[in-house]
C-alpha cells in the first residue's frame, strides 16, 4: 500500500471511507443524526461510558443519564451519590467519580466551556490522549488522530504490520495520523471506528464489501492473522494449602487478610500457607488438629500465576476468631477463590 503520491492516496482513502460513512453509520444516542459535530458534553459522557464496556449496553445508560442531566451545569449540580446510582451495573465507579469531578472542574476552571487544547483536556481527572483526541475530532471536528482498539485493527490490516502488539501501538498512530483526513475530521474518525466495528471486525472480516479493500495489504493474507499479537508467556504455578477449619458446632474459621497490600489484601479468606511470601503457619498458629486433605484440589488464575490448593480439613480448640454458618458466608466479602475453597469443603464434607 501507498506506493503512489502519499497525499493522493491518503485523499482516495479519505473520499472511500467517508462516501461508505454517509450511508452506513451507525446510528447511535451520542451522535447527531445529520453528521454534524456534536455537544461535546454528549461525547464526553459517551467515551468514558464506552471505556472497558460495550456499545450495546452503554446505550441505555447513556439516554438515562442525559436526560437526568442534560448539561455539564446540571451535572456538577448534582449529588455524587446519585450519580454513582445512576452507573450502577455499569462497573469501574472511578469513571462515574471523574465524570462528576470534571463536570465541577468545567465550571470552576474553565467557566463552564469545554476546552479544546489537547493539554486542557488532558489535565482532566480521567482523560488520557485517546479521550482527549474522541473529544477534540467528534466535538469540535478538528484532527485528531483517534485510534480506539477498532482502528488498531484496521490500520494493521491496511499496512499488514508485522510487529505484534502492544509494541506496534506507536507505529500504528503514525499511520493513523498519515492517512488521517483533513477534510472531516469528526466524521472520518467515527468512520474508521465504525468500520473496525462492522467490517473490519476481529473474526472473517468482511473484505468484499469494505470501501478500503483496494487500498488493504493484508486482504489476501489471512486478515485475521493482523493484529499480530506477542505470544503469551505461559503462567507459571503456584501450590498452596488452605484450611477448611470446623468447631463443633460446624462452624467454619475465617480471617482477614492482611491490609499491607499484596494480594485479596483485606479481603476475607481461610488461613492458608505456602503460596505467597505474606502467609504463616497456620496449623502452628491456630493449634490446628485432625488434619485431612481432601482428595480434590481446586485451581485458580490469577493475573501473573495460577494456582493450585490444596483444601485440608482441621479442627481447632482455639475459640477467639471469626467463625462462621455455612449459610451466613454470603454475608462476607469473599475472594472468588475463597468462594471455590468453600464450595468444594462443604460439598465433600455433606458427602
Ligand atoms: S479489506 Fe478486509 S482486512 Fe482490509 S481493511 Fe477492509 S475488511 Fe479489513
């Protein structure tokens, strides 16, 4: 690709994918129907929502939360704890927190006008360079280069790149920037997004009907194969071994984890060893007896390790603790892997 006059082909690319735009967008609550730039408030609340959750459930949320607050003024008049309401089910509350953090930093700082300038923007509580340049291009129709996880896709496809991600990224927005248009910039950056999201898409990408096939050096070299992805390392294991401790009325032994950090720090969990540096000896330590493994194991996948427990029943003497019904468990904020641990303790000791 691009082997011609740069400029000449970056027009070409432009001119394809914005005559494919006009008549295949797609219609969505944040965007105005005529294709003309939009409130910037509107984009703003759109692209956080739209940060880690998808376009058909941010949909819903996003009507709700306009039409309770309609404007920046409006929402930094209001309540935290009735935005935070309002996000509920939406997950990631730090981005409820932000919005409502920006909405009163817009009035004080910026006496209620949004900002254009990229550094403006990005001085915002929760606006990073890909926030900042959705704003400035779908806002205010100036070009920005605006590569969302859609237009990675496409870009590495266009120019087959063979560097895998996340090292291409820096490559990827110098081509983004390259054959970005001049002409329109709000409606070619949601161009490109749009077409990452119903042509270009990850699996059997639809070549035959996409308007930059001419122009696509990945098209007939397995599409699907960009972008390249850095191969996993494989996790290593850890073993541990958690008690499943009992008294005699069958009640079970719980403790929280230590608040200094490290991992389900603070989180409620059975005493356990061997399988990070924070753990002791708690067969010592709680004067445990009758000990008994039991013959399955469970596992769990954590961020950099996997691990393997080894689940042991014991007893205990010792009275001082936290202990526990099996039905007020539910009640305690319990790690997932904890919830694991207890579910197979409890089946194997019903029988
Ligand atoms: S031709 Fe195929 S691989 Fe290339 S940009 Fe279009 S849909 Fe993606």
């Amino acid at each position: 690709m691009f082997h011609d006059d740069q400029k000449l082909i970056q027009d070409k690319v432009s001119f394809a994918l914005l005559d494919w735009y006009a008549s295949h967008k797609r219609l969505l609550p944040w965007r105005d129907p005529q294709g003309m730039p939009t409130d910037p408030y509107r984009v703003w609340v759109s692209e956080i929502m739209l940060q880690q959750t998808t376009v058909s459930t941010v949909r819903g949320y996003f009507e709700r939360f306009v039409s309770r607050w309609p404007t920046v003024h409006h929402l930094a008049d209001a309540a935290l704890d009735d935005v935070l309401h309002e996000w509920q089910g939406l997950g990631y509350y730090s981005r409820a927190r932000n919005l409502h953090k920006w909405a009163r930093v817009i009035i004080k700082k910026f006496d209620g006008v949004f900002p254009t300038a990229e550094e403006d923007l990005l001085s915002l509580p929760g606006v990073g360079p890909y926030t900042a340049a959705a704003i400035q291009s779908i806002a205010f129709n100036y070009p920005s280069t605006v590569v969302d996880g859609n237009v990675e896709r496409v870009i590495a496809r266009l120019f087959s790149l063979k560097a895998p991600l996340p090292q291409a990224k820096s490559e990827i927005h110098k081509l983004a920037t390259q054959i970005r248009s001049e002409v329109q910039p709000s409606n070619y950056a949601q161009a490109l997004m749009d077409l990452g999201s119903s042509v270009c898409v990850p699996k059997s990408p639809k070549c035959d009907i996409c308007p930059l096939e001419k122009f696509c050096s990945a098209k007939n070299k397995n599409p699907e194969a960009f972008p390249v992805r850095q191969e996993k390392k494989e996790k290593p294991t850890r073993h541990g071994i958690f008690y499943f401790i009992q008294d005699r009325k069958g009640r079970i032994f719980l403790e929280k984890r230590s608040l200094s950090g490290g991992l389900l720090s603070g989180l409620m969990a059975l005493p356990s060893e061997g399988w990070d540096s924070g753990n002791d000896d708690p067969a010592v330590r709680l004067k445990l007896k009758n000990i008994k493994p039991f013959p399955q194991k469970v596992r769990h996948v954590f961020t950099h390790f996997s691990l393997v427990a080894e689940v042991r029943y014991a007893e205990s003497a010792i009275v001082d603790g936290l202990w526990v019904f099996p039905e007020e468990l539910q009640d305690y904020a319990l790690p997932t892997l904890m919830k694991k641990i207890l579910k197979l303790a409890l089946q194997e000791i019903a029988g």
